[in-house]
C-alpha cells in the first residue's frame, strides 16, 4: 500500500487585512490576498507611511563640488 503525501501549502497572513493567504503558485499577489491590498500597501509606502528605519540622509549643494 503506497501513501501518498502531500504536504499542505504554506499560509500566510495578508499584511493588510489579515486575510490568510496560501502560498502557492496560483496566490498571483502573495503575501497579499489580492491586487486591492497589493495597491493600498503601495499607497502606503508612496506616501511614506511606511518606512525603513535608518538615519535621516544629509544632502549636498552639488555647487560645492563643481569646478568654477
């Protein structure tokens, strides 16, 4: 007798609405459960809701470095 095994996919939760998400090959906008909170996550990080922790970056007048 042969046992065939099949491993259950791995889920996830939908960082967005916390929708659990199976990720398999058919999951088209894993970690998210769909393009709605695909986009609205996007949205997010264009208006700098989200961000990456670090120091803030100091700018250069780029005239101080061109030949006069």
């Amino acid at each position: 007798m042969s046992v065939n095994y099949k491993p259950m996919p791995t889920q996830v939760i939908c960082p967005n609405c916390q929708q659990t998400v199976l990720w398999t090959k058919e999951s088209a906008f894993k970690p998210f459960c769909s393009e709605r909170c695909k986009m609205i996550d996007l949205g997010d990080w264009a208006s700098e809701k989200h961000a990456i922790a670090g120091e803030d970056v100091q700018y250069v007048d780029q005239e101080d470095y061109l030949e006069h």
